[in-house]
C-alpha cells in the first residue's frame, strides 16, 4: 500500500466522521479527527481543553495556532510509508499552509482532499437528528441510522447523547464559519489538483461506495 495522505473535506454534518470511521476500517490507517481530539481535550481538562472549549461551546474555530500544533504533533509521531486520514483539518487557508510546511519537513505530501458536497438544508436535517455515543463518539442519526435499541450504542453499548454544538443556533454559527473559512481551501486544493468532489445527499453507503472508487483509483495510481 502505498503512503496515502488523504484529507476529509465538508460542512459540519457532511459526513465526514461517518465516511472516516469507515474508511479507517478499510484503509487501516491513523485517523485524526480534530473534533474528536479537542473534545477529549476538554473532557480531560488539558490546557489545549481548556483554551479550545468556549470557542467550540459557541460554533467557532479554535485558533490556528493551537490546532496546528495539535497536528503537527500527530503526523510527527505517524509513521511514513503507512499513510494518513485528516478529517476537519485543515478548516481555515493558514492551516492548509501549515499542514503543506509540516509535510514537506516530514518528506511527505498529499494524495487527495475529499470534499463531501451536502447543502445547507440538508446539513440542518441531519445534525438535528445525530446522536452520538458518550464513551466511543460512534455516530447515529435518529431517522437515517438509528441503532438497534433506542439510544444505546450498538458498538459499545454506552449512552446516545446530543453533541453540546449540535443546538440550532450553535449549528448556524458552524456553517456560517465554513462558509467564510473554510470553503476558501476548495479553491486551495483545486489549484493543487488535489479536489476530489463526491455527492454527499446520497445515503451513507453509496457516499461510502464513491469514496471508496476514488481512493482505489488512487491507489493504482501512486503503485
Ligand atoms: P467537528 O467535530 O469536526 O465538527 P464538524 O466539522 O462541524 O463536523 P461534524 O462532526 O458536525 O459532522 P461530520 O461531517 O463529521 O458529520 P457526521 O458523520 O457526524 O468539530 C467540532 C468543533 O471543533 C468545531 O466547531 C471547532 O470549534 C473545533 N474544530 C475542529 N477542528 C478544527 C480546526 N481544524 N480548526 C479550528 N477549530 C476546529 O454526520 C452528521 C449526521 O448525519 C449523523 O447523524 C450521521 O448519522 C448522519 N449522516 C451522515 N452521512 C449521512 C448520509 N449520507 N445520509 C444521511 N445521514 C447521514
């Protein structure tokens, strides 16, 4: 297999933590989930924790800085040669300049950046109705992927609970600062010829099915 650094690209409730789950299970490779790792953070009280929660309690980024010292310090500690996939980094152009810096230091580079294509109204819908699981952050969604027992996770049987920035006027600031701050890097990454656009309105597994194509495409391209 070769080094395949990949980047999951998408508005918040675009699917990006599903399709990761799924194609880390694929792939096998180290996953990094910035959202996962600063709600950790918080969870344990770290000082990164305690910096990162009142932006996320209200919708905004973290600062750059902090969250690219959070990466770095990941992709130092990966292996080459095994491959990444980066799921919510980077969100602002300055993260997306720090990310290319650190891997060139590194001798790496990038494969393709995965832009999972929802709208709007769409993204409303489904981050009304995520449940997410208290010990494992596994992902539900009331109507479109309910598990088996109401609200017990079907992995790992803890609790389903709402994300505290999953609230209606929490959600508009998070889209309001994709649309200003992240959707910028579309054009970034298309200048790199790195964009690879897939339709995320279709139901999880066919969404799945294309990731899944476009990577093994990849895959006989780079061996
Ligand atoms: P983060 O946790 O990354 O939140 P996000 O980007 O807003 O993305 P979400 O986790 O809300 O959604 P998702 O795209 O993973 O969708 P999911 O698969 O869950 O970040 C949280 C916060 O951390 C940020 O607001 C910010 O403060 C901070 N942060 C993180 N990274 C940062 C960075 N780089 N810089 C600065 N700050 C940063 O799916 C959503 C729902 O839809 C689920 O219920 C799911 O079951 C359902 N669903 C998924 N796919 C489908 C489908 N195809 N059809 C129907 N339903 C579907």
């Amino acid at each position: 297999m070769p080094d395949l650094n990949l980047i999951l690209l998408g508005p918040p409730g675009s699917g990006k933590g599903t399709q990761g789950e799924r194609l880390q299970e694929d792939l096998e490779l180290p996953y990094y989930a910035t959202g996962d790792i600063l709600r950790a953070a918080v969870k344990e009280g770290t000082e990164v924790g305690q910096t990162a929660r009142e932006y996320m309690e209200r919708g905004d980024l973290v600062p750059d800085e902090v969250i690219i010292g959070v990466i770095a310090e990941r992709l130092g500690d990966s292996p080459a040669g095994h491959g990444f996939i980066l799921d919510g980094f980077p969100r602002t152009v300055p993260q997306a300049e720090a990310l290319d810096a650190e891997l060139d230091k590194l001798g790496r580079q990038l494969e393709a950046v995965i832009l999972i294509d929802v709208s709007d109204d769409e993204i409303i819908r489904r981050i009304t109705g995520r449940r997410v699981c208290a010990d494992g952050g596994h992902i539900y969604h009331v109507e479109f992927s309910p598990p088996e027992t109401e609200g017990v996770c079907d992995i790992d049987g803890s609790e389903l609970v709402v994300r505290d920035d999953d609230r209606p006027e929490v959600v508009r600031n998070r889209l309001d600062q994709y649309h200003e701050k992240t959707a910028p890097l579309v054009s970034y990454y298309e200048k790199q010829a790195l964009l690879n656009r897939v339709d995320g309105s279709a139901d999880p597994d066919q969404v799945a099915e294309s990731i899944r194509s476009l990577v093994s495409t990849l895959s006989l391209e780079e061996g």
